[in-house]
C-alpha cells in the first residue's frame, strides 16, 4: 500500500522523516514519499534534505521511503522551472498543489501544474473536464485526499476523473500523526465517493506500475 503525499516538519508537518515513515510502516503501508512544500525560497534546502534522508533509510526496510516535493502557491509560470529543477535534484515524486476551494490558489494553477511534468495533481478542486483529459495526456494522476477540506471535492474529482477514465490516486496528504490513518481506512474515503473495489485495486495497480518505471520499487 501506497502513500505518496505527506509532509514533515522539514515544511509544514509535524514529525521527523523517520517518524514520519515509522508511523506509516506500523499503520501498514509499504511505501510512502515525503513531499514536503517548496516553492524558490526553499527548494534547494528541502530537496536536499529530503534525498539525503531518503538515500540514507535503510534498504533493507520493511517500508520504502522516495524522495518528493510539492510545489506550493506558486504563481503559474514558474512549475516547469521548478520541476526541472526538482527532477534533476532527484526527487521521484513531484506534486502539483492544485486548486483546492479552501484556499486562495491562483486561478491556472491546476493547467500549468499538469503542462510542468507533475506526477500528482494533489487535490484539484472543482477540476474542469479540459483538464481532466490533459491530466489523461500527461500522465498525471489526480488525487482522491484524505485531508481535511482539501477533500471536499473528492466526489467531484472522482466522478468525472473515472468518467473520464483518468488516472486516480490516494493519499492522505499527513501533517500530523492523526492524519496518518490505515490503508482499509483511505479504501474507506475512496469508496465513500463512488470508487467501486475493482476500480481500488486498478488505481493500486497503476501506482504500483508508475513506481516501478521511476525506479522506486522493484
């Protein structure tokens, strides 16, 4: 099981990195990214603290710990610079902060993550059905979130996302470690708003696959 949009306190969240990881491991995931926020103030210092924490977990764990970010209230013009320079710092998971209604996010933000080379458009709000099918275009997988608010528009992702046929994703989007539930209780969320159990285990196996083309499991 998969979780692969969560922050530390490198940014806004609660815990240590390791915690971070040994808290997801006891609640039964087997691989997580730490995605923590970043925009040009900080990039440099988290995305190199967060490959110098991940390179360093051991391997022989039972959990997989990838190196991410997510790119956070920026203005619109500046993902693509920023995702190439996460990508070549190494981060194997780059996430979109997307249009959530519950906070003031520029107007664009959801177009210019998915043309950037994103892999995650984290909770899009009230995405339209254009972007729906440029996230199909791009390869981006849109979230169903288990955060507080951000998941409101959960349903609305969902339904038209599968309408669609575009690539969903679950995550929890963890701050705290309240927000570190288990993986039957996100099932739970994505069932909530209308993902049947097949379409649970297709969403696993496309994660499972994307995972393993970027090289972070085997």
């Amino acid at each position: 099981m998969y979780n692969l949009h969560c922050h530390s306190l490198l940014s806004d969240g609660a815990l240590l990195p390791s915690e971070l990881a040994v808290r997801h491991l006891s609640a039964g995931y087997k691989v997580i990214a730490i995605t923590d926020h970043a925009d040009y103030s900080n990039i440099e210092t988290a995305t190199r603290a967060i490959l110098k924490f991940t390179q360093r977990w051991p391997k022989n764990s039972e959990i997989t710990v990838l190196p991410g970010i997510e790119l956070t209230h920026i203005p619109p013009e500046q993902f693509k610079p920023l995702v190439k320079y996460a990508r070549n710092a190494g981060m194997k998971i780059i996430v979109g902060h997307g249009e959530t209604p519950i906070e003031p996010v520029l107007i664009g933000t959801n177009r210019a993550a998915l043309e950037s080379g994103i892999d995650i458009l984290a909770h899009p709000g009230l995405i339209t059905d254009e972007d729906i099918k440029l996230a199909i275009e791009k390869n981006v997988f849109l979230e169903i979130t288990a955060r507080h608010g951000h998941s409101d528009t959960n349903n609305h992702v969902a339904k038209n996302a599968l309408r669609l046929r575009a690539n969903l994703i679950l995550n929890t989007d963890a701050h705290e470690p309240e927000d570190i539930i288990t993986p039957s209780e996100l099932k739970i969320i994505a069932l909530g708003c209308g993902i049947s159990e097949n379409q649970i285990e297709n969403i696993y196996a496309n994660v499972t696959s994307f995972l393993k083309k970027r090289g972070g499991i085997k």
